[in-house]
C-alpha cells in the first residue's frame, strides 16, 4: 500500500492553482505560502483528504480579509468603548480618510507648488468649531499632547497639579508617571478631596513651568470636596506669568447639556486656561488623535518643540479628524443623544425576533468620560449563554453580561445595522 500522504498534492503545484493567483492581488506571498502549508499540514495529520487540499487553500485565501481586526456590533450601550477602538468614525470621516490613503497635498501648497504646513484643514476646522483658541496642534493622542505640553513648558522644572488629580486613565497609564517621564518635576499640592487657591499660590515659585489641571474624567470624588475652578485659577496664573493647562480628556469643543459636568474647551478657554488638551476619539467622535488648542503663543511654542515631531498626527488622521469637526453629528453624537422611544421600538423589534424579554437599560458615555451619567435606553435580555455565542457569530456582536444575564442594546448599533443584528441575535440563540 502506498502511503495516503503521498497524494497530498505539492507546495508548487497548489502555487499554479488560479485560486492563488487570484489571491495574489490581495495577499502577500509568505501568507499565502502559511494557508498552503496549513492544508498540507492538516492532511498529514488525516483531517482532510489529499483530494481536498486544493478546495481547502482555495476556500482559505478566499475568506481571509486584509486585517485580522474584525468588525463589532457594539451592543453594550458603551457609547465610547475603548476595548472596541472608541469612536466609530463618521461617514465623512471614512470619506475623507479613503480620499487621504494615497497622495495627498498634506505639505504641499497646490498653487504655488512649493511646501505648505501639515494639517491646515484640521486647524482651520478646529478653529471655526471652537473660536475661543487661537490656534490649533493636532498631535497623535491626548497623551501625546500632554507629554508635549509638559515637556516644552516645564522639562526640568515644575508642574504644579492638585493631588485630587494624579489619574490613571486606564491599563495602567498614570498621568503622574507620564507627566515624570518628561522630565519635569510634579509639585502636588492640596490632598485627594480637596485643594485651595491658596495651595497653588504657595507652590508657584521660580521653577515652575506650567499649572496643570486635569479633568478627573472616570471617577468622581464625592462628600467633603473642594477644588479650584479653571476661573480662580487663571488670574493666579496671569499674575505670576505662568501658563495655565488643562487636561480635558473628553474633548468636547462646545458645552453639550447632556453632560453637564464635562468641562469643553470653549467654556475652559473663556475661563482663562492658556491651551487645552483632549482626545479626538472620545466624545468629538473622530479619530485617535491629540487637540491642543489655546492662546498662539503657547500652542506656537508647543508646535515648534523637537517632541513636536515625535507626536505629530498622520494625514489619514488629520483628514478624519477635519472630517469630523465639519461633517455631520458621527456615532458617537447620535448614540449619546438616542431617543429612549425610538431606542424602545428597536428594542421590541429585536425581542419579537428572538423571543426574549425588554428590560430597562443605561447606556454609558464610556472611555473614562462622564462617571456616573446614566443614558436612559432599553435592551433584550437573554441568557448568559448567548454572549460567547453573540462574540463568535457573524458579524460578531459585544452584548453586556452583567448579573447574570447577557443584554442586547441597540443604541451604539445604527439603524441601519438593525437587520444584521437581528440575524445575528437568532443564529445565536438558536445554538443556545
Ligand atoms: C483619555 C484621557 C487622556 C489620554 O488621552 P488618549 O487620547 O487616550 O491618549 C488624558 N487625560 C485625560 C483626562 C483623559 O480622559
């Protein structure tokens, strides 16, 4: 008897196989070379016949995609989920984006041919959304521009912040390390529940770079508080000549009255900060980016700092980013402000499906921003079971597992997602 593997058919020959070929305009050869070594490999191992080894690698390369990050329906009702990659971009922004991937005028005056600065579009945008800043930086992320801020204001010198402020942000990050690792020197005065004007006032001293404040945007401090507005600050800080910085996180550009205690930079800049700094894949709903926006001569001094470079925002990002500040409401807008009515109809659509039961449910702003805000909405409720299930499925969908039970909340999934999560929710609870 000859031996069955040897029927298993050659690496060169399912290289001709025009299933490959066709691959070939998507895939990179080493991949290709992996699925075809993996076919083989299971046939060595007698999990596949020798016959099947074609059909196998052709079946393969056809379903595998460019990126093995895979899409999710979000259905936690987390509206900025950072374990899903925060804000879902906008239409617009995926426009802009797509028109951004090839060659671009980023640095290039059209006009005159010659060399332009990078990210005019996204600062012009800035500017227009938030007419209190004098100028706009776009740099990599919100740590990134306050990395940069600390760094060419206060490197070798002091930060004076207030103890009630020194957060972690999430995995570990803390912004006391990130802002020591700059070299500058923290100066924490007050203590956790409460900070006077007075304690600033006693630590500003010669070596002082800048006065730092930071919005304690995932936890709330509640009971015998105090702290010091961005208003009784900013006189205190003119006075003795030092810029004044605030951390905002969240990155509103405008008050939104949904959430009352989100600082925006607007307001903080009218209050007096010198330059504010925030996320652009938070609550503005765009893409992981840095805003720095505030007084020309500080955000000027920031943008011409070496570390500038380090941090500064690729052309996809700039070109989302501008996108989003100027387009129309993206996700993140539309599913904080989701009306509770319209979220119940979904929801009871969805519960006829499936036969499951509508409870009561709170969204949740999410990536660290507005603790404790409850976002009235409604999602089927469904045995545990149905959440590995629901992760698994295609498309994939995160529902909430919370007490004991899985939730399904439509609001961070668009309407016009309805029917897929529909399909999904029925193929999951039918292997239930
Ligand atoms: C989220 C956050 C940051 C970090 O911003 P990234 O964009 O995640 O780098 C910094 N400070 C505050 C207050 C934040 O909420």
């Amino acid at each position: 008897m000859t031996d069955p593997r040897r029927a298993i058919p050659r690496t060169d020959r399912l290289l001709a196989l025009p299933a490959v070929e066709r691959a070939r305009e998507r895939l990179a050869e080493n991949v290709i070379r992996v699925v075809i070594a993996e076919a083989q490999g299971a046939a060595r191992r007698g999990e596949l016949e020798p016959d099947g080894v074609a059909a196998r690698v052709a079946a393969d390369l056809a379903t595998r995609g460019s990126s093995t990050l895979r899409p999710v329906l979000n259905a936690t009702g987390v509206v900025v989920h950072t374990n899903l990659g925060r804000a879902p971009l906008s239409a617009a922004a995926v426009d802009a984006l797509l028109a951004a991937s090839g060659y671009v005028d980023v640095e290039l005056d059209l006009r005159t041919g010659t060399r332009s600065k990078r990210g005019l579009g996204a600062r012009a945008a800035l500017l227009a959304a938030c007419p209190a800043a004098d100028e706009a930086l776009v740099v990599n992320n919100g740590a990134a521009a306050l990395v940069l801020a600390t760094t060419a204001l206060a490197a070798g010198r002091e930060v004076v912040v207030s103890r009630g402020e020194l957060i972690e942000i999430g995995a570990g990050f803390r912004l006391p390390d990130l802002i020591a690792s700059t070299g500058a020197r923290l100066r924490e005065v007050g203590t956790t529940n409460r900070t006077h004007l007075r304690d600033y006032a006693d630590a500003i001293g010669p070596d002082t770079g800048c006065l730092l404040k930071v919005h304690p945007s995932n936890f709330r401090v509640e009971g015998f508080t105090s702290g010091v507005s961005v208003a009784e600050l900013a006189p205190l800080a003119a006075e003795r000549g030092v810029p004044l910085i605030v951390d905002l996180g969240s990155g509103l550009l405008a008050p939104d009255p949904l959430l009352p205690d989100e600082p925006d930079a607007a307001t903080t800049l009218a209050a007096g900060a010198d330059a504010v700094t925030a996320s652009g894949d938070k609550l503005l709903g765009g893409p992981q980016a840095g805003i720095l926006l505030g007084r020309s001569e500080i955000v000027t001094r920031l943008a011409r700092h070496p570390l500038a470079r380090a941090v500064r925002a690729d052309k996809l990002a700039l070109a989302a980013l501008e996108a989003t500040v100027t387009g129309a409401a993206p996700p993140v807008t539309v599913a904080l402000h989701a009306d509770p009515a319209r979220l119940r109809e979904r929801v009871e659509r969805l519960a006829e499906a499936v036969d499951g039961t509508v409870v009561a449910h709170d969204g949740r702003v999410g990536g660290g921003g507005a603790p404790g805000v409850p976002l009235p909405g409604w999602a089927v409720r469904l045995p545990a079971a149905a959440a590995p299930l629901l992760r698994s499925g295609h498309p994939a969908v995160l529902p909430r597992v919370h007490d004991g039970v899985c939730l399904v909340d439509p609001r961070c999934v668009p309407e016009s997602e309805d029917g897929r999560l529909t399909a999904a929710v029925v193929a999951a609870v039918d292997r239930l």
